[in-house]
C-alpha cells in the first residue's frame, strides 16, 4: 500500500515550485491532494498533471492571507473529502533588502504572505484535526530562519516566525495526535530563482548561478523534489515519533559552512 492511502493532504503553493513537487509526490504516494494557490493557470496544469499520472487533485484559488478565504476554503475540503490528514505551508514569497532598503509596504506584504499565510492556513485546519482525531503538518521554513545571508530582512524575519509557531503547534497539540515539524531548506533551483538571476544580473546568468550554486557547501542548489521527499517523511508514518523540529535540508549550510 502506499504511504498516503485515502489521506487528503492540502499544499498550499502547491501548483509551481516547491509546492508542484510536493503536490506530485504526494498524490504518487495515494494522497488525494488539495492545492490551494492564487494562480489558476497554474493549478489547472498541476491537476491535469497529477490526474494524468493516475493521481487524485483538487484545486481552490485562495489568497492566503485573507483568513476569510482560507476558512471557506479549508471548511469546503473538509466537507468534500470528510477529513484532512495533511496541511504543508509552502505558500510563500521572497524579498531582497536590508532593514534600509526594505520599504514599510515591502516588509508588511512579506509577513501577510508568509507569516499571516501559514498562521491562517494552521488556524482552520488545526479545528478539523482536532475534532477527527490528529494528523500531521510541514511548515516551510528556511535556513535563514536560524542564520544570516545578506539582504534578507524581511524574508528572514519571516521565517524565524514560521519556525516558532512550528513549535508552539507541536507543542500546544501533543496530546491531540498532531505533529507539526519545520523544513529548513536551503538555495532551491525553482523559477523564482532563475527569474531572479535573469532581473538582477542579465548577461550573466551562468555566472552567478554558478556562484549561488558554489555558497552551499555541497556546491548546487537542491532539486524541488529532494524538497518534497523530505516532506514526505515528515508526514509519514515512519516520522512518527518526530514533532516540533526544523529539518534542515540544505546542503550542509548551517553546519559545514
């Protein structure tokens, strides 16, 4: 049998990126797989992907940081599928600037995605789990959660707060069947990246992916799926005795630099 046999699991961001190979991976290991994203274009391709393979995908367009959106959204898959196992907070957004060059807009649409987002998301689903009797959720979190890289405050500050509220969760939930574990990835070779590199340095691409690749001591960028394996087994049940960790999956950034 597969891992994830009749369990629903909900990816938020789950049609590009990190998020995609989440939502494939998933939906390989027999979970029925709940995207919610904002780009329709986007989440029609994934579903049609992951029903192509013989997976079983829903998508909801959901603005995140609307808690009202995300309520309907949640309570709707709830009532569809009966139940929901699995929540994954990868619903995100990256900023480059110091706390000087970070403007105030720049700063609060940082957090309202990737702090209010996951807070929302945890919120409602935390209510079903509670009354069906547990589950089990992956915030995506970062390296830069618990270290620094240049011209990041923003995208830091978000981050070290989804690592925190990954533990009061697991904490505040122990005796309710719930664990709530953190990945700390670090540099991830996703379109985001290489749209990056193109804005910022145009002529030079090879160059600095090259370079970025090289600051993580293994000397690439992670896959998206190495990502989602790692996921994966935090919602296994192999993972079952793991809960309020932040999983570094980076390269040997944080301890080989």
């Amino acid at each position: 049998m597969k891992r994830f046999e009749n369990r629903t699991a909900i990816v938020t961001g789950g049609a590009s990126g990190i998020g995609l190979a989440i939502s494939t991976l998933f939906a390989r290991e027999g979970a029925i797989v709940e995207i919610i994203d904002r780009n329709v274009e986007e989440m029609t391709r994934a579903v049609a992907a992951i029903s192509a393979e013989g997976g079983i995908a829903s998508a909801e367009a959901c603005d995140v940081a609307d808690h009202k959106a995300v309520d309907e959204v949640i309570a709707k898959t709830h009532a569809r599928r009966g139940r929901i196992h699995i929540l994954i907070n990868n619903a995100g957004i990256a900023h480059v600037g110091n706390a000087l060059t970070t403007s105030p807009e720049d700063f609060d649409r940082v957090q309202k995605i990737n702090v209010y987002g996951p807070a929302n998301c945890l919120r409602s689903t935390l209510k079903y789990m509670v009354e069906d009797g547990g589950g089990a959720i992956v915030n995506l979190a970062s390296c830069v959660s618990v270290m620094a890289i240049n011209d990041r405050f923003a995208y830091s500050t978000s981050k070290g707060a989804v690592l925190s509220m990954t533990y009061a969760v697991a904490k505040d939930f122990l005796d309710k069947n719930i664990r709530c574990n953190a990945l700390l990835p670090g540099r991830v070779h996703t379109p985001f990246v290489d749209g990056f590199i193109a804005k910022n340095y145009a002529g030079r691409e090879a160059e600095m992916f090259d370079k970025l690749s090289k600051a993580q001591p293994i000397g690439r960028m992670a896959q998206p799926e190495e990502i989602a394996h790692a996921a994966l087994f935090l919602c296994s049940d192999e993972a079952g005795f793991i809960t309020g960790t932040g999983l570094p999956v980076d390269g040997g950034t944080l301890t080989i630099r």
